[in-house]
C-alpha cells in the first residue's frame, strides 16, 4: 500500500463493511491478504477507492445491503444482491427514459453493473433497446424529439458515471477511438469507451465529429493498442472510407489493431481494408479487445526450457 492524500472517491474499511453487512476487521483482513486493494493516507489508515470496492463486489458476487454507502445517491434504499435479469431491465430502463426520471434510469443500470452485468451487456440490451424505441417516436408523437433529447441526455450521464466505476490499472494498454466527421452522435463512441474501460483499457474518446486526420494524429501521441472508429450516418460512414486507409496507417504504425463498427457499416456497402476488425455489438469489440489483451500476455510471457520447442 502506498501512500495518498485521502480522495473524496474513496471508503474506510468501516464504511466498506458496513456496506457489505460484515465487520470491519474482515475487510481489513481482506486488504491485507491482497484481496481488496488499498491505499495508506498520510495517517496510516487505509483508503478504499469506490471502483475498486465496486470491482471487489462483482468479481465475489458479495452481496450489497447498503450500496449507498459507496456514495451513490441512486441506490439509497436499493439493495444489491444478484444480477439483474436484463429482460425486466430493458422495459423498466425504457419507461424511466420516457418518463425523464434520471435517478431511476441511473439506479437501474448502476445496480445491474454492480450485480455483475458487463457493460457490453447493459450497452447491447438495455441501452440500445431504449434508444431504438425512443428514436422511432417522432414518427408518430409530437413530443418524441424532445422524449428523445432528454433521454440521450440521461444515457450520456449513466455512462460517464459508469466509466467513473471501473478500475484502469496503471500501465494499462491503451485505446483511442471516436465518430467521424460527419456524425453527430455522442453516445455510441461513449458507449465503445465505456466498454473498452470496463475490459481494462485505458481509454481516449475523441467523441463526435472528429476528422479523421485527428484521429491518426491522437493515435502518433497515444500510441494504442486499439483504435475504433463507431459510424452511425451515411456522411460518417463517407468520411471514414475517404480516409480509413490513412488510420489504419497510423494505427500500424504504433502496432495497434483497428476496430470499425455502427449501422452504417452492417449493410457491408462500405468496402474496408483488410486488416480491420468490423463488428456490430459492443459485445464483439468486447471480446476483440479481450483476446488483444491475452495475446500481449502471451507474447510478453518468458519463454521455458526449449524456447519456442526447436531441436537445439
């Protein structure tokens, strides 16, 4: 344990208990057999910082009695226990949306992440099930512009709340990504970041209506191991071929893979280089980055006798 100056972010080992329904000393012992990581204020007392309390309770599936004693106010009086059934998420998440309740829309997908729900799961259901519905409404409501700007609005905060939950290590691999000239569209590259963070990346999203010029420039300073590009508009989807072969030129450069995705390039009428990686859900990028990730460890693995198993 290192020492830090006490974070506003961050739990005593009390607090965490109490949170858990346990004692006190067995937090404390769970920190100091390595289970939970902690920091040392310059007191001695040991901090907990909330994403790591939240990444403790999901990888144990421990129950969470009082989960607002880690500071989030949407789950006062909510209890977290085991994961939610997506299913009965989606329609209660969509309801909250239309209905412009924040707290409950927050509360619903929080409490799912911290049952256990990947953020690849909660952006493939939940979340894209209630935009599709709310996106369509304008067709046949007067006020679904407004419905569907509020609740853009709401899903930018669950997200960004959401990166704020997950640990990123230090000497993280990198990802670097954003929506290209052209697209307007803030959350399906927020929703890309949120689940690269979730998979243990530490992440740079250039957000909306970003040249792609920009994009090849991030990727010289960041030097990642993931690039993405998310399309959703027919001028997006034209700007990324116009300069996709420039990005992906970087993006080899630093030795980084290259992940496309967005409607507008599931009809496959946009022709792509090889040696990108297309995918439709987060799910698929989820699993893309994953196998990044174990294929580093690999690589950075030293070898055992024989080496690579050549006669010598």
């Amino acid at each position: 344990m290192q020492n830090i100056h006490e974070p506003s972010d961050s739990l005593s080992p009390r607090d965490f208990a109490a949170a858990l329904g346990v004692s006190e000393s067995s937090v404390k012992r769970w920190v100091d057999d390595g289970k939970i990581r902690a920091l040392r204020t310059p007191g001695g007392h040991r901090r907990i910082a909330v994403s790591e309390a939240i990444r403790f309770v999901r990888a144990t599936t421990a129950p969470l009695p009082r989960a607002d004693l880690l500071g989030l106010r949407e789950l006062r009086g909510r209890s977290v226990a085991a994961a939610s059934d997506l299913g009965a998420l989606s329609a209660a998440f969509h309801r909250a949306l239309i209905d412009g309740r924040a707290l409950e829309a927050r509360a619903l997908i929080v409490q799912a992440f911290i049952a256990g729900a990947s953020l690849s799961e909660v952006c493939d259901g939940p979340v894209r099930a209630a935009l599709t519905r709310i996106g369509d409404l304008w067709h046949y409501d007067q006020a679904g512009v407004f419905v569907e700007h509020r609740a853009t609005a709401i899903v930018v905060e669950v997200l960004s709340l959401l990166r704020t939950l997950t640990v990123v290590e230090e000497g993280a691999p990198r990802a670097v990504g954003c929506a290209p000239a052209g697209d307007p569209y803030v959350i399906p590259t927020l929703a890309v970041a949120t689940v690269l963070a979730d998979e243990g990346f530490d992440v740079t999203n250039l957000g909306p209506e970003t040249p792609m010029l920009s994009l090849s420039l991030a990727i010289e300073r960041v030097r990642p191991t993931l690039v993405w590009i998310s399309s959703s508009t027919a001028a997006g989807a034209d700007a990324v071929s116009a300069g996709v072969e420039s990005v992906l030129l970087a993006a080899q450069g630093v030795g980084a893979a290259m992940a496309v995705g967005g409607r507008c390039f599931e009809g496959g009428s946009h022709r792509l280089p090889t040696g990108i990686f297309q995918c439709r859900m987060t799910a698929e990028l989820a699993a893309f980055a994953r196998g990044l990730q174990t294929a580093a460890v690999s690589l950075d693995a030293p070898q055992g006798a024989g080496g690579n198993g050549a006669d010598g």
